[in-house]
C-alpha cells in the first residue's frame, strides 16, 4: 500500500502523530487499517514488527505525545509519555571510532520508544517549533523549519487556501 497521508516527512514522533489525519470531514487512523502499520514503517524506512502488539504499542506512544504536546503541563500525560520512556534505555559506551549507542529495548516497543525519545529531544531544542496545523479542523503536526518561524499551516493548498477563503468569504 502507498502511503496515503496528506503530510509526511516530519520528524520521527510528529510523523507518528500524523498517522491520524481528517479526510472529507472525517477521521482516518493509517494503524488501524489493514497493513496500515506495515505501511507507516515502510514510508519511514523502518524495520519493525507490524503485528498487533506493535500496533498497538505505536497507538499507545502516538496517543501519549499527543496528549503531552496538547496539555503540556498535565501531569496525566507527562506520565503517559513516561510510561513509554520506561520501556527502553539507551547505553553509551566509547568504540574505537568514537561513542557507541546500545538500546535496551523490546522489538516491539524499539519504534515508539525512539519517537518518544525523540520528540523529548525537540521539544528541548525546538519546542517553539513544535505546532499543530492552525486549521481547528485539522489534526496534523509539523516542525516549522521556516527561517521566520511563520508556518501556520500543515499544507497551504490543504489548509492555508481553505483559510484565506473562508476569511474572504467573512469579510465579503
Ligand atoms: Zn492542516
């Protein structure tokens, strides 16, 4: 299956996010259709196990960020993403050619382990980057690499074009 997604490219964990997306007014979930999982992996170039278990660990992980990067300060959803933390542990050892970076982790939980690491990581140095599409009716995450930092939207011809022609449409 072709990755179906209106947005990708995104950082590890807002990729996640984005998983979840709204078409034609209405929810679409890319893990919880058949071979969703595999396909999400495969258009991250990640090998992983795509079976039930890692369905559902990626759901718990992508619910998890969600709920931080929506209520940041909730204690409830620190403790979502600490929960997902927990599963894995990376070790730092020096090799020959420098640091060597060994994660303790189940198969399972290795993918949605790492976005949770990772978005722990942006949110340190790119936390103001972090936004959701302005659109309220859009579900979809980015980071705004943008020098200005202006991005608004997940897509101006999804979303950006909606918006300046509903405003027209007020104003007239
Ligand atoms: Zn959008």
């Amino acid at each position: 299956m072709a990755d179906p997604r209106p947005l990708t490219g995104e950082p590890l964990p807002l990729d996640l996010l984005n998983t979840a997306w709204v078409e034609d007014g209405g929810p679409r979930d890319l893990l919880a259709e058949d071979g969703g999982v595999a396909t999400w992996l495969a258009s991250r170039g990640l090998a992983a196990p795509a079976d039930g278990r890692a369905r559902a660990a990626l759901v718990e992980a992508r619910e998890a960020l969600r709920a931080l990067l929506t209520a940041p300060v909730d204690l409830a959803a620190r403790e979502r993403v600490n929960a997902v933390l927990a599963r894995g542990a990376e070790r730092v050892r020096l090799g020959p050619d420098g640091p060597v970076r060994e994660v303790d982790v189940a198969e399972t939980w290795r993918v949605p382990w790492q976005a949770a690491t990772e978005l722990v990581a942006l949110r340190e140095r790119h936390g103001d980057r972090i936004r959701r599409c302005a659109n309220p009716e859009c579900v979809l995450w980015f980071l705004d690499v943008s020098r200005p930092g202006t991005r608004r939207w997940c897509s101006m011809a999804a979303c950006g074009n909606r918006e300046k022609a509903r405003r027209h449409a007020t104003a007239a």
